[in-house]
C-alpha cells in the first residue's frame, strides 16, 4: 500500500512539476530568424498553453498570424503558422531560460532561439 501511495505521489509530483515548467513558457518570446542566404526577420511570439493545447500569435514581417494546431508533448512542442496559401511548421524544445524552434519554409528548414520579451 505504501509503495503504490508513493508511486501515485511521486507521478503527481513530475505531472505538476511539466505543468508549472509549461506555465512558465506562456507569454511574450522574441528572436531574429537568419536564413541561409544571411536575411534576418525579427519573431515574436505570444504563446497562451490550455492542457497540452498551445495557441496564441506570431508577430512576423508581414504582420500578426494566429498559431493553429498547437500541441505540447513534455518539453517539447509543435505548431502551424499560416501565410496566406503556405503553412509553415514549427516545432521546438521549451529551455526554461530560451526556447529553441525549428521551422520550415518553402523546404528550408531554419533555427532560432527565442528569449522571453
């Protein structure tokens, strides 16, 4: 009994503990993405985390975009940015201090790192 009360304890405790990390994730994050060819495009995002779900805006050269199919899985996360006909896919790794993202234009594929604003 008190080895299945401490197993229960111990997983409740990780789950609050990936929970509060993720809490920290929301909010503003700001970072400039350099292309191969050397252009640089100042990012910002605002990132809002319901559960797993992850949604909110990305501030880009060409304007605010709304975050579609945003999900969470540990530390890491995945979603969709649309421009007009395209969708660009991101997808990254939550730091605590930065978050790295990886995203993908036009088969290209870029990293930056984000620092929260």
């Amino acid at each position: 009994m008190k080895r299945k009360f401490l197993t229960t304890a111990l997983l409740s405790l990780c789950f609050l503990t990936c929970f509060a990390a993720f809490a920290d994730f929301a909010g503003k994050w700001a970072g400039i993405l350099t292309t191969d060819n050397g252009d640089q495009y100042p990012l910002v995002y605002n990132f809002k985390i319901d559960g797993d779900k992850l949604t909110g805006t990305a501030q880009t050269p060409k304007g605010e975009l709304p975050i579609d199919d945003g999900k969470i899985n540990g530390d890491k996360f995945t979603f969709t940015v649309t421009l007009g006909d395209m969708e660009i896919p991101h997808s990254g790794k939550f730091y605590g201090d930065s978050i790295g993202v990886d995203i993908a234009v036009n088969g290209a594929k870029a990293h930056t790192t984000l620092k929260r604003k």
